[in-house]
C-alpha cells in the first residue's frame, strides 16, 4: 500500500517537474502561481476563440467557395501578414523602449488589442467591401499584441525568478503554454463544429470567452507584486513619504497601479500636483545643447555650480523637467535623480519657480538617505529605476566625482 501511494506520489511530482520550476515555491515569487493560473486559463480562453476567429476568416477568403481563387486567397493572407509586421516594426519604434518600465500595463493591453484582432477577424466576412481594411486593422492589433507580450514576458520572467532561473521559469512557461494549447486547440474545434451552422450560437460563445478572457487578464496583472520602481511606483511611495506616512510595500502599492498605460498629458490639460511622473512631464538624459539654455555657456556654468555634488542636472522648462546625466552616472545616481526630478517638478505646482529648485535641492540633502532606506525596509529593490532613459550624456567636473 506504502509502495502504491510512494509511486502515486513519485508520478505526480514528475508531472509537476514538467510545469513547474525546479524548487518551486522558494525559487520563485509569492505572485508566481495566481499569475500564472490566471496567465493559463486566459490562454486557453484565446485558444478556444482562435478557432472560431480563424474559421470565420477563411470563409471571408473564401476558402470553400468555388469562385474562389489560390492567387486572391494568397494575396488577401500576404496583405495581412505584411501589415503585421509593418505594425510590430512602428510599434516597437515607438515604445520599445518603455516596455520593460511598465511590463504590467502594456502586458494588459496586449492581450486587450488581441482581443480586438480577433473580433476583426470574426466581423470582416460580414463586410465584404471592405474586408481588407479589417482584415489589416486586425493583424496591426495582434502584431502589437506579439511585440508587447513578448517583450513583458522576459521582464516578468525576471521578475519571478528568486533563484536567477530566469531560463527555468521560462521553459515551464512554455510548457504551461503548450498544454493550454492544445487543450484549447481540441475544445476550439469542437466548439467550431457545433456552432458552424449557428451564427448566433457563434457570437454568443465568441463573446462569453471573450469576457472571461479580459476577466483573467485582469486578475492575471493584479495579482502581479513588482519590487521594481517605475515612475508611478516611485511617485506613489515617495507621495507617501513626504506626507509622514510609512512607505507602502510592493503589494500596497501594486494595488494603486494603473493598470493600462498612461499617456502624457494633452497640450490643453494643466498638470496637477501629484502627476510629476506622469509621461513626459520628466524627460530624463536629454542633451544639454538642445535645451537652448538662456545664457548660453554662463547657464551651464550655473547649473554646473548649483547641482555640484550631484551626477546630473536639472534644466525645468514650464511644466517639464529636463534632466542631463553624466556620463559617469550609475543606476543608483538615476533613481537619486528621478526621485529629485519628481520633487522638483511637483514643488514647482506648489511654489515659485525661482524658489522651486533650491527647495529640491535642500529636500534631497536632508530626506534622501532616510526615504532610501524606507524604500529597502519596505522591501523595494533600490539598485535601479526603470524609466525611459535618452541616450545622451554629459561630461563636467563635479564636486562629487573629485572626492
């Protein structure tokens, strides 16, 4: 009997070694498993709508219709592809590089736009005329979708893995992957088959999975517990500091998080205390020559003067602070730049601008040490900041590299 139950137990945890992490649960994160859980019932949702959003656009092709034609269907399945790669290529162009600052938002939207693409490809048979168009608008969504969830997987990955078995974490997340795959590949099928002859069945079942999938997804990204500050993460704690509060923790703060990416503000729309970190209001590694300052060299002179103990520079421009960094600055001087960036820019809604800098600077002097080390007890991880960072950098001499 002893023998049965150690060889039940034995095939079992070989099954889990297939899906799980070795060590699991102390390699990974407290967030790994309801992420995950939720990352695979969402999955299997897509899979399942697959079938019937690919069904849909074969027939649309014409894929069964004897007016149809080899060269038409391979055309029409090339438009699609071509304006999926074009729209993955513009994408990445445009916000590669703000991916990995805010893997929980664009992780969100790109299963939002998959679910879009899907919805184009199950709507554009019933408008023939302009089936193309909705065909292409469907593949630029889910060539984002491939981009996005691409690039958040890796900084999630990196996330979970406590171990720095990053490569572990990810093959089981292929595997996870592969066998909602195919469980979703077989209930699609049926699916499909049963309603083929039912369009109203068909949208019905398209819309349920639909609704369940965002539902996952949504649970999937809140229960996610990232000990990485972003700009939003470090305005919320630094929020909380300045005001006497205790720094909230990573699942306090997880819980504040937006949860779609946020865009910059409009020209029209005044910025209010309290959304310093919101895009663009801190424009951080900008070239100094582009800032046009006022004085020419006599104004670099001064600012050299003003912040000489420090890695960086503050130049505010109206509503924008424009931060110039050494090149010898490293990714601790960056989050000790953000964070007086964001003081700077949230004083200068409160005071005078002539009064808005030294009173930055005289908070960073007395309350920096103390806010970092609130951050580490709270269990933050302080060796970096994760925001879009301009390439340039600049050479002068500081009070602080000459010690």
């Amino acid at each position: 009997m002893c023998r049965e139950g150690g060889h039940s137990r034995a095939v079992w945890n070989n099954i889990l070694s297939a899906f799980l992490p070795e060590g699991y649960p102390n390699s990974v994160t407290p967030d790994y498993l309801p992420f995950q859980t939720w990352d695979t019932l969402q999955g299997l949702s897509t899979y399942i709508r697959s079938m019937l959003s690919t069904q849909a656009l074969l027939g649309g092709i014409g894929v069964g219709e004897t007016t149809a034609t080899v060269v038409g269907a391979t055309f029409l399945w090339f438009m699609r592809d071509f304006t999926g790669m074009l729209g993955s290529i513009l994408f990445t162009l445009h916000q590669g590089s703000n991916l990995d600052s805010s893997a929980k938002q664009w992780r969100l939207t790109a299963d939002l736009l998959n679910d879009v693409g899907m919805l184009m490809d199950l709507v554009s048979p019933l408008f023939p005329g302009a089936f193309v168009t909705i065909l292409c608008i469907g593949s630029m969504a889910r060539s984002v979708t491939g981009v996005a969830s691409g690039a958040t997987r890796a900084a999630l990955t990196q996330h979970f893995a406590l171990r720095k078995n990053a490569a572990d974490v990810s093959a089981k997340e292929g595997s996870q992957e592969t066998a909602a795959t195919m469980v979703g590949m077989l209930l699609g099928m049926v699916l499909a088959r049963l309603t083929a002859e039912n369009v109203v069945a068909l949208w019905v079942s398209f819309l349920l999975l639909t609704a369940f999938h965002m539902y996952a997804n949504y649970r999937a990204v809140r229960s996610l517990c990232l000990t990485s500050l972003n700009a939003e993460r470090t305005s919320i704690v630094l929020s909380a500091f300045k005001e006497g509060r205790k720094v909230p923790t990573p699942r306090e703060v997880a819980d504040q998080e937006h949860l779609l990416p946020r865009i910059p503000r409009l020209p029209w729309q005044k910025q209010r205390a309290g959304d310093a970190w919101l895009p663009k209001s801190i424009r951080f590694g900008v070239q100094i020559s582009s800032l046009k300052l006022d004085d020419g060299w006599k104004s670099f002179l001064s600012l050299v003067e003003r912040y000489s103990r420090d890695p960086y520079l503050m130049v505010p421009k109206g509503a924008i602070v424009h931060v110039v960094l050494h090149k010898l600055a490293t990714p601790q001087d960056f989050l000790h730049g953000y964070v007086h960036a964001l003081c700077l820019a949230d004083l200068q809604l409160r005071s005078p601008a002539d009064q808005s800098e030294e009173l930055a600077i005289s908070w960073m002097k007395n309350n920096y040490t103390a806010f970092l080390d609130s951050l580490g007890k709270s269990g933050w991880a302080t060796d970096r900041i994760l925001v879009e960072t301009g390439e340039w950098r600049a050479e002068w001499i500081t009070g602080q590299k000459q010690e």
